[in-house]
C-alpha cells in the first residue's frame, strides 16, 4: 500500500482515485494500475484486522475496569460511564471498518446495475432484502449508521437503506432466543414480524415520497459520483488494489472526520439516559390504556439509547407490572429502533426534513402496531 506516484509525467501518468467525498468524487479512471505485492497487501490488511477485532473483544472487560477504578461513583453514574465508554469506542472501530470495507468493494461497483436491478418491480424485493439483512445484523440504532453511510453512498435507493436501517436494530437472533424463553412464542413471533414489516413498509414509504432528495449534499455529490462510474472488466477500465485502497481510505477519512464528533456528543447524551431513566415510571405514568398512551410511549421510547438484547428484559418488567402488550412492545421498539444520539449522528447524514420525516414514521408505525396489539391482547398472552 505505497503513497501515490508523484515522479511520472506525460502519457505514462495514471489518473489517481477519488480521495475521499469532501467535494465531487473524481471518477476512477486508471488506464494501467499500478502494481501492488498481493501478499503483502493482504498479510496486512490480515494482521490490520486482527488488531481491529482485539481492539473490539477488548473493549467491554476495558469499560468495566476503567469504570471500576474511578472512586466514590453512584450505581447509576457507574452504569452511565461504563455504557459511555463501551459504546463510544464500539461505534468508532465499526464506522473505521464498515465505511472502508464497503468503499473498497463500492470502487469497482458497477452502480447503474444495481440500481437497475433494484429498480421497478425488484425494488419491492430491495426492501425485503434490506430488512431482512438488518434483521441478521447484530447492531443497535446508531452502530447500523457506518453500514446506512456505506450503503448509500453505493448507490442503493435510500427506500432500501432505510428498511435496512430501520429494521437492522429492532432484531437478531440473542434478541429472538431471549423473547422466546422469557415472554413466549407468539409474542416472538409478533414481535420479529412488526419489525421486518415496520423496515419494509418505513422503506417504502420514503422511496414514494423520493427521500434522497433530503440527504446532506456531499452525499448526494458522493452518489452522482458514484453512478458515474464504469464497470471494471475491461483492460482499460480494471481497477487495482492500490486504486481501491486509496478510494476507501478517502471515503474513511472524509465521512469520519464528519461524525466523529457526533458520536461521543450522541453516545453521551444516551448514556446519562440509559443510567438516569427509571423503567418503573412508565409503567406508572403510562399503564392505564388509554389510546394516547401508545403514541405517548412511542414518543418517550425515541429518545432512549438502548439495545434489542437490553430491552427484553424490560419488555418483561413492564408487562408484569401492567403495561398493556401493545404499549410495552410499541415503547420498546421505539427505544431501540431510534435514539437521541442516532438522531444527532443521522443530522450528519440528513437535512432536517429527511430526519424529521424518518422518526415521524417510526412513531405512526409503532402507534398503529401499538394500538394493533392491545386490541388482540386476550390473544397473545
């Protein structure tokens, strides 16, 4: 992975890749790539990797010490720090590797195939397979935005990209033993089926009203970039590595120094949430059924920074404690789809309009959902 070439002149001069999305992506048009030593690219992007993952296994035992070792702190300023720590550096390292990954693999994408794949009637498909992939994704709402950035800036209809976004933390597999064992198989059932019906048509629906024109400009500028692109396969069209490597590492560069900020200013908020907010009050304050006590739920659960996996067990607090099935459900997976930091990492990403569009429908979703369920409560449990 050698720096550019800057000794070459005239003809034999190869155009260099795009460095990154701070301005209109340069298209990728090397007439011969440079050679790179195979073996040794991969035996470090291997040994890169294995860094990477240490780094990850080592952040939650590192949370905890670290939160151990600060004297005289509260149950709940322990539980604050600790999530502070751990999601931090969690939501770091994936947004380094997700957007790198993806914009090596996006270097030689063909972006109008898939497109035209996607397209028409496929594009119902495209909403399926975007929910479907979030479903088997183990991220909470604001670790699912490096792969959300990445998919976007591919070219892939933002409909898709928000079903995968939308669905991505609402399930996965711990989440669907757990539910299963602690709350029953109907409930598991409604509650993996609300999620991947809630991505799709949430995906849907912001295709129809053509959502991308809400994004932020540099990536719209990254996405017309992009489409621009020619298929490699070709001999004078094949990218290289060293051509993919310095495309991703400019995508990298350009989208982290972008949100970086935003994560420890989201992460924080959501830890004080996470270690301030007591469950028991909604099932004080909002337990009697009332029909706008769905929406209310709805509407306190998007604020909140918590995981499916966490969740669950605060599904089955707050139904024991007489909050009806449809509430609880419609509050939890409000909680978990959406958060506060989410929304502040997302306004990176999105105009106003786009993010206020986008939690709008999680909160008519899941109110209709909500609302759905207390009626067939006697059947569920």
């Amino acid at each position: 992975m050698q720096g550019p070439c800057c000794c070459q002149s005239g003809k034999d001069k190869p155009q260099s890749a795009p460095q990154g999305n701070a301005g209109p992506l340069r298209e990728l048009t090397p007439l011969r790539p440079q050679p790179v030593d195979r073996l040794r690219y991969f035996g470090t992007g291997a040994l890169v990797f294995a860094v990477w993952t240490g780094c990850y296994l080592a952040i939650e035992p590192l949370a905890r010490l670290l939160t151990q070792a600060v004297p005289g702190l509260s149950e709940r300023a322990a539980a604050a720090l600790e999530f502070f720590l751990y999601d931090t550096a969690k939501i770091l390292l994936l947004l380094l590797l997700m957007v790198y990954v993806i914009g090596w693999l996006r270097a030689g994408l063909h972006v109008e195939r898939v497109r035209d794949f996607l397209a028409g009637r496929r594009r119902v498909l495209g909403y399926v397979l975007g929910a479907g992939f979030g479903a088997i994704t183990p991220f909470c709402s604001c670790s699912s935005i490096p792969l959300f950035l990445g998919f976007t800036t591919s070219g892939i209809p933002v409909g898709i990209t928000l079903a995968f976004l939308i669905t991505s933390p609402l399930i996965n597999e711990i989440a669907v033993v757990l539910l299963w064992g602690l709350l029953g198989w109907k409930l598991t059932l409604v509650y993996v089926l609300a999620g991947l019906g809630a991505g799709i048509i949430g995906g849907w629906f912001m295709d129809v009203l053509r959502a991308e024109r809400w994004l932020q400009d540099y990536l719209k500028e990254s996405i017309a970039s992009g489409a621009a692109q020619q298929p490699i396969g070709t001999a004078q069209r094949k990218i290289g590595l060293r051509e993919r490597h310095l495309f991703a590492g400019g995508e990298t560069r350009s989208i982290f120094r972008r949100v970086w900020r935003w994560v420890i200013i989201g992460v924080g908020l959501g830890a004080l949430l996470h270690g301030y907010v007591p469950e028991a009050w909604f099932a004080e304050h909002l337990g009697a059924g009332q029909w706008w006590s769905v929406p209310a739920a709805v509407a306190v659960g998007i604020p909140l920074y918590t995981n499916v996996t966490g969740i669950v067990p605060v599904m089955e607090s707050l139904l024991l404690k007489g909050l009806p099935v449809g509430t609880t459900l419609a509050f939890c997976m409000s909680a978990v789809a959406a958060s506060l930091p989410e929304v502040l990492m997302l306004r990176q990403v999105m105009r106003g309009k786009l993010l206020a569009l986008f939690l709008g429908t999680l909160l008519v979703l899941f109110s209709l959902l909500g609302w759905l369920l207390n009626a067939v409560q006697g059947w569920l449990l």
